[in-house]
C-alpha cells in the first residue's frame, strides 16, 4: 500500500469512527430525553396534592384580599370561570365515572353563563377592567396537574381541585359581596354568590363518596 492510500484509509477509519461515536452520542441523548418526557407525563399523586394545596392557599389569601377590589374582583371572576371550563373539558373527556361527567358538564354550562353576565356587566359598571385572555401561571400549574393524572387518579384530583376552587370562588365572591363598592358588580356578586356554593356543596358530595 503506497503512502497516499494508507494516509486515506487512515482517514476513512477516523471519520467511520467519528460518525460511530456520534450515533452513540445521539441515541443516549435521544434515551435521556425520552426518559424525561415520560417522566413528565405522568404524575406522583402526593406531589400533585401538594402542589394543589399550596396553589388553594395562595388562592384563598387573593380571593380574600385583592378580590375586595374592583380590578381584583374582576380579573379573579373571570379567572376562576376559565379554569373551571378549562378542567370541566378535560373532565369530561377523560372520566368513566357517570356523576363526574355530569358534574363537569354542569361546570362548563354554568361558568361560561357567570363569564357572559361579568362582560355584559362591565360597561354598566364602568370598571376599567377587562377579563384576561388567557390563565396565569397557578391556574395554569392546575391544568397541567390535572392533565397528567393517571387514569386512577384523575377523578379524585379532578374534584379535589373543585373543591378548593369553588371554596375559594365562595371567598372571593363574598368578600366582593361584603366590601366591594361598584353599584352594578356588588349586587351581582351577591347574587351568584349562592350558585357557587351549591357548586361547592357538589363538588364536596362527590368528594366524600370517593374516600
């Protein structure tokens, strides 16, 4: 073998090598990668229930504070109506249990009529605030806990979350009801304010039929 081909076959044999060692490299990321994704998509129930628990006291400090407030009062209104529709979606899609599903189905029919009459209200009221497009980070941290459920889990994490939610809702709607000062949005609070216990009492029902 001349000079020239050995010095290319040499050459040959590092780059095969090379392609080697980087197809290796790429399979083990792609392994660790995979193993992340799969880790994410299924949930601790412990964990998920404290999560779930820190994010109901930190609702509960808002509804009863900020929620007083005209903007508050609004903005956590309209919040609280898009994350029970949100979750009520997801219920009904993803439940076998009969009352859960009508449960959900009652959520969605119920919370998006309490989100029409806030925004027909609104320009009566002459509050300069207007309901958020889309959920915040602890409504959101909710869904994806919620989304992740084992199918075995789901049910109970479903209505733990309305539980803690519709509590918090019948504090925020309260409060504004107590101490809120807009002419057209008090009175109308006061008014849902028993829809949303009933929904808590509903929820809590469902809740005790499962321990």
């Amino acid at each position: 073998m001349t000079k020239n081909k050995l010095m290319a076959a040499v050459a040959i044999v590092a780059v095969l090598g090379a392609v080697s060692a980087c197809k290796k490299a790429g399979d083990s990321t792609k392994g660790a990668a995979d193993s992340a994704t799969n880790a994410t998509t299924t949930s601790n129930p412990a964990v998920t229930a404290a999560e779930d628990k820190t994010a109901q006291a930190v609702g509960q400090t808002s509804a009863a504070t900020v929620g007083a407030t005209d903007g508050g009062f609004v903005t956590s209104a309209a919040m609280s109506d898009m994350y029970e529709v949100q979750a009520a979606t997801l219920a009904e899609g993803r439940t076998k249990n009969p009352a859960v599903k009508k449960f959900a189905a009652e959520m969605i029919k119920a919370h998006t009529a309490t989100t029409n009459e806030l925004k027909k209200a609104l320009p009566a009221s002459g509050v300069n605030a207007a309901p958020p497009a889309e959920l915040d980070e602890r409504h959101k941290g909710l869904i994806q806990n919620l989304d992740k459920a084992k199918p075995e889990d789901f049910d109970k994490t479903y209505i733990d979350q309305q539980v803690a939610a519709h509590d918090e809702a019948v504090t925020l709607f309260k409060s504004y009801a107590d101490r809120g000062s807009n002419a057209t949005l008090k009175p109308w609070a006061a008014a849902t304010l028993p829809k949303i216990q009933k929904h808590l009492d509903m929820a809590k029902g469902l809740q005790s039929g499962m321990k």
